[in-house]
C-alpha cells in the first residue's frame, strides 16, 4: 500500500508544482496476491482535481518470473491528495497555461 501511495504521489506532487499530503484511500483492491520475485509496475493517471485536490487512479501489474512470464494486474487504488504550503496548510493548485 505504501508503494502505490508514492507512485500516485509523484503525479499529484507534479500537478501541484510542490507539496501535497495524502487526504483520503477512495478505494483499494487487491486482485491478485504478489509473490517474492514478481517485477511491480505501476502506473497512475490523475482522474480529478479540485480546487486544492488531486484525485489519481494507480494500478499495480506484475510479471511473474516463472519459466512463462506471464503479466497481470494485482491491485488498482484511487487515491486523493491536497496541495500544501509551507505550514502544511491547503493551497490552491497552480493553473495550467
């Protein structure tokens, strides 16, 4: 869960030019287990923003390291973070030009 927080963070924080704090788990589904030795991808795509907000989409895929590789997506979350200042206040979102 903490990894698919710091990829949807990356995107948040790009989009907020700066700080953000995560506000709220939307949801989080687990599809399929992740073994030791499975290669995590993770990709993840902001589905909204807000006045302050920035909700991301992340999903988790793997490719398992058997003797056939074989990819499948094992988790999808959706997740929203608030832009902050310096003292950890909400800010408002840059505009994008």
């Amino acid at each position: 869960m903490a990894q698919v927080d710091i990829a949807g963070s990356i995107s948040a924080s790009r989009r907020a030019n700066g700080r953000i704090a995560p506000v709220t788990v939307n949801s989080f589904l687990f599809k399929h287990p992740v073994f030791v030795g499975d290669l995590l991808s993770f990709y993840a795509d902001i589905v909204k923003t807000g006045n302050t907000s920035v909700t991301v989409y992340v999903e988790v895929w793997v490719q398992r390291m058997r003797l056939q590789d074989e990819v499948v997506k094992v988790t999808e979350a959706t997740l929203t973070y608030v832009a902050t200042d310096r003292d950890c206040r909400p800010r408002m979102l840059p505009s994008i030009d």
